[in-house]
C-alpha cells in the first residue's frame, strides 16, 4: 500500500507555506503515494483537492486550550482513518497537535521551519520550540538553519535545507502571456516610457513600504514609477499611515497601490526593477527569486535569505537594511544599469536549480522515503 503523509497548517488562504502545501501534495499524488491535508479551510482548498490531495477541515491551528483536546481527538480519527505514515507540521499550534497524535499513533513526525520565530520569553520560546521536536526538522534557507542550530542545537542529518521552490514555468517571460501584462499595465495606469519600480508584498510595517517611500524621496529627480504590490493591512492603520507619508512628501501621483494581485507572474514583468525592502531579516524572499526568473534587476537588503539567493548573482544589488539613503543609491544604480544595458537580465544557473519547485519537491520525497527506509530497516 503507498504511504500517507498528512500535512497539517492553520489555513489554506494564501502564503508561501500554503503554496509549498499545495506542492508537496501535488507531487505526492504524483509519485503514487497519498497526500492529506487538515486546515481549517480556505480558497485554496479546490486547488488542493485538484492536486489529488485529500482536505479534512478544522480549526486544527486554534490557539483556544479549549479546543486542544477535540483537535486531538480530531486529528487522531484522520491519523487513523486514512492510515497515515508521516505527520508533516508546517506551523506551530498544528504542530502541538500533530505531535500529540504522532506520539500516540507511532506515525513519523516532521515539521518545516517556515520563520524566524521571535523568542522574546520563556513561554514563547517553550511555544516555538515544537518546531525543534521533528523526526526530521525542514528549514527553507540556509539562514533560517543556522537560525536553528544556533537556537536549538539541532544538525544534520536530522536538520535539513530544503528551500523554497518556485514553478519556473510559470514566472519565465518566455512562459507569461503579453495580454495578461497589458491588462495588468491598463488596470494600475502604469506610464509608458517610464521605469517601472516594484515593491511586492503584503502592506505592512516590516516589509518597508515606508522606508521605500523615503528612498524615492532621494530620487525624485529621477524618471521612474513606483507599484505597491500586494494586499492592505488594516488591523494597525499602517496603510493610511504611508499613504499621508507619501501625500506629505508630494509622490502621490508617482506611486500606484494596487491591492491583492493574482497574477504576480504578469506583474513582475512590468517592472524594470524589484524591490525587496524587510526590515527584519527574510526566512527566505520568494519574490527576489520569482523576479529574477522573470530576469528583473532586484534591490535587497543584505540579510536574510536575500543575501543567500543573490550571492554572486549579476542582476542583485544588495544594500545596508533599513537605510533610505543606500537603498535609493541601490535602486538609482539598478535604473541606470536599465538604461545603459537593458531591463533583462537572465537569472544565473545556480539559482534555477537551487529555488526550482521540482527541487524542492524531489528532496521532500527524498526525505520522507528516508525516515520510512529507516524505520522499516530497508
């Protein structure tokens, strides 16, 4: 009988850990074994299903103690139900769960380190360090691993990186239809004959949107036009904080705030150049490899996975993180380089390989066929 991997996250809106889900589960259904999911739900619950994968909703990520015991009970049904073999937790309420069901079901029990996740206490470093408990424990960069080790003590083999994958396929611009950037460009009124520049990214205060601002403050005497890429978050009014910044330093009519795109691929090729502005430091930074695939020059603060994906890489421009002035100088140089050599430049070898969804899904097979040789002694 094929094995069962049962993969375990809060929900399955939208998000990186949500996409890897949906792809591990794909790539499961199509090496023959059987792939599981228990989220509470979420519009990407039909994408999964299509995949092959099978969807069990419920609150398994609830923080309410009141509800540990019946997601327990819950997921010890699914365990059974489906004859799992492997619980792979992606977050860490889940993961509480899914040890709890693993250790009482004897299943294998891996989980992914998809953050840095702030220990600023006891209690939450007691909190996050189920993500350490692992049969195998996944990081996603080679930074997020020395993030382990250094936290945890962990190494390999039970520590591993896998990174994050991509599908090259579909963010080549050999790959993205014309029409489909030009509805983009008609909808967001983008100018022609201006350089575009992107920052992609969920509106909030840590991925830089207001230190993007101050940095385009610095080159305003320079032809270019800013696109905000990404979806508004309104619970802490940061949104209607960095629209009066950019209305008080008179770049309104040079920055467009789209909202939720669902075509990144069409969009990464408006640009000439992408803007990754954290102030913290990246887990990894999916859209500094999408826009490289789509080969646009990328500005990135030097930490993080930024500073890993763009190692040695031509079209990168790292600079000092949360400096407005190094990153306008950072975004000054990218525009001139578009000028005197053209907005593409391809994406080196090294990185195709690296940060490829078929990559990432080989090495997670790979890892889940291990643990299962081992325990059978095969």
């Amino acid at each position: 009988m094929p094995p069962t991997v049962l993969q375990v996250l809060p929900a399955l809106e939208s998000g990186g850990v949500e996409r890897g889900t949906v792809d591990i589960a794909r790539a499961l259904a199509g090496a023959g074994w059987n792939p599981v999911v228990v989220s509470a739900g979420g519009r990407m619950v039909p994408e999964l299903e299509a995949a092959g994968a099978r969807h069990v909703a419920f609150p398994v990520g609830s923080k309410n103690p009141l509800a540990w015991r019946r997601n327990v009970s819950r997921l010890l049904d699914t365990v059974r139900r489906h004859r799992v073999d492997i619980i792979h937790a992606r977050s860490r309420m889940p993961a509480w769960i899914a040890l709890r069901a693993a250790r009482l079901t004897g299943c294998l029990f891996v989980t992914t380190f998809h953050g840095r996740y702030g220990d600023a206490n006891l209690l939450k470093k007691r909190y996050n360090s189920i993500m350490s408990r692992g049969d195998r424990v996944i990081a996603i960069s080679d930074h997020v691993a020395a993030e382990i080790q250094r936290r945890y003590g962990i190494v390999p083999p039970r520590l591993c990186t896998i990174h994050r994958g991509i599908d090259l396929g579909a963010h080549g611009a050999d790959r993205v239809a014309q029409d489909r950037v030009a509805a983009l460009a008609g909808e967001w009124a983008v100018p022609r004959d201006t350089p575009v520049i992107m920052l992609p990214a969920r509106v909030t205060r840590w991925k830089g949107h207001e230190l993007l601002v101050n940095a385009l403050a610095r080159i305003r005497t320079l032809a270019w036009h800013c696109l905000m890429v990404g979806p508004w978050d309104e619970r802490r009014g940061f949104s209607a904080r960095l629209q009066s910044r950019i209305s008080e330093l008179g770049l309104a009519p040079r920055i467009t705030m789209t909202g939720q795109c669902d075509d990144m691929p069409a969009a990464c090729l408006l640009a000439d150049a992408v803007v990754s502005a954290s102030l913290d430091p990246e887990p990894f930074g999916r859209v500094i490899v999408e826009a490289r695939v789509a080969g646009r020059r990328v500005i990135a603060g030097n930490h993080g996975g930024a500073r890993e994906i763009l190692a040695g890489d031509a079209g990168g421009v790292l600079v000092e993180p949360g400096n407005a002035a190094a990153l306008a100088d950072g975004i000054a140089a990218a525009l001139a380089a578009v000028e005197t050599a053209g907005t593409v430049v391809p994406a080196p070898g090294r990185m195709l390989e690296t940060y490829s969804m078929t990559t990432m899904c080989s090495r997670t097979l790979e890892l889940y066929d291990d643990l299962l040789a081992a325990r059978s002694g095969r």
